[in-house]
C-alpha cells in the first residue's frame, strides 16, 4: 500500500524516477531547504481569499464562495487494474470553492509566470485532490462532485511604496482551467505502481541533480553517498 503525495506525482515523478522511487518506497529523501517566505505568502493568499466570491478569483467562474483553505485530503486505497499494489492519495490542497449548483472546484495558487503547458503539468496534481476528496478515507475530508480544476497564478509586476515604512508587490493574476482526466490519472498510477512494485529502482536520471552529485562524490571518495 503506497502513499502518494500530488505534488509528487508532478514534480517529483517527472524529475527523477530513481528518486521518486527511493522516496515512496524507503523513505529516503533528500530534504529540500524550501524558502520559509514562500509557504507565508501562500498562507495569505489563501487566507485572503477564504470567504470570497469565486468570481473575485475569475469572472468566468460561476457563482460560489471560496468553501476551504489548506486542508489535508486522503483516499480510499485504491485498486489500478494490471497493478499487483494499492496505492492512495494523501495531501493538502491550497482552496477549494463551493458553488452555487452544489458543486466544488479545486484552486492550486502558484506564484508564477502563467504558461500555456501549466495546465497539463498540473492536471495531475488537482486530479489526485479531486479523487481523494470523492472517494475519501473514513473520517477524512469528502466533497463531491468536483467538475473544476484551476491555476490561479500570481505574477510579481512591479514594487512600489505605499508608506515610509511599507512596500508592496503589484501581481497580475490569471486564471487557468485545468482538464480533467480521470482515465489519463488512472494511466499516471498504473505506470506508478508497476515502477513501485519493481524489486529494483530504475537507473537515475541524467538530469537529476542529486543523482550527478551522488555519482561524483562516489567517484572522488570511492564511496556511496
């Protein structure tokens, strides 16, 4: 049974399988130093917009309020026909609005430039929070149906005082629509979980900064790191 972070199922699977495997699989992670400032800024947009109307996000969303911030997600554990394992989603999503049909969508803030292949990218991740929100674990959060998906990208455009004490960010923001695939999700996992049950990682990616420092280092000391 293997826990699956979304975020990981973007960022990590596409960077190095080597990794990802050596991460859902043993636990062995190289811990980041992410920038503390980051993760505030988040906590204020999202706590920002907590309460507002969906269509202070977008004008082409329809009529809601933003429902949820920051609340972790886990599944039902979950059978990918072909696959000898069961996985589930375990996760915390950024804003999740309530609309007005009786419908949810989920929001992902990025703080970002806006690209056209974002929404690709991030489909899985918003994908994996809407399946764990519709087939929850018992006593884990439940909203259903989810039928949107979204970026909304905040872009830094210029830096201006406001004070003598105080400046700010002018951001552009822009919403992005993200598809929905359930079938391309369900592909995603079943590639996972064959890689998963493999009794051996795969070879490390040549791109994969850990990896190369790993090989290096193993090559001056003559020991692995």
């Amino acid at each position: 049974m293997y826990k699956l972070s979304p975020s990981d199922l973007t960022f990590a699977w596409d960077e190095c399988k080597y990794c990802y495997y050596m991460k859902v699989k043993h636990n062995i992670v190289l811990r980041s130093a992410f920038p503390g400032i980051f993760g505030k800024m988040g906590n204020l947009t999202s706590a920002f917009y907590l309460g507002k109307p969906a269509r202070e996000i977008s004008k082409t969303l329809p009529p809601g309020v933003v429902k949820y911030r920051e609340k972790f997600v886990k599944s039902m554990p979950i059978s990918v026909p072909g696959a000898q394992s069961q996985c589930y989603i375990n996760g915390r999503f950024d804003a999740v609005i309530g609309f007005d049909d009786g419908t949810y969508g989920i929001v992902d803030y990025k703080t970002s430039d806006p690209r056209e292949e974002h929404a690709a990218f991030y489909s899985r991740q918003l994908s994996a929070y809407a399946y764990a929100l519709e087939n929850p674990a018992p006593g884990a959060l439940g909203l259903s149906p989810i039928n949107r998906l979204g970026l909304y990208i905040i872009t830094p455009e210029s830096y201006e005082r406001t004070s003598a004490d105080e400046m700010v960010f002018v951001n552009r923001t822009t919403w992005v629509d993200v598809p929905r695939d359930d079938g391309a999700f369900m592909n995603l996992l079943r590639e996972v979980l064959e890689l998963l049950d493999s009794p051996t990682p795969p070879p490390p990616s040549e791109t994969c900064g850990v990896c190369n420092y790993r090989a290096s280092m193993k090559e001056f000391t003559g020991q692995e790191h």
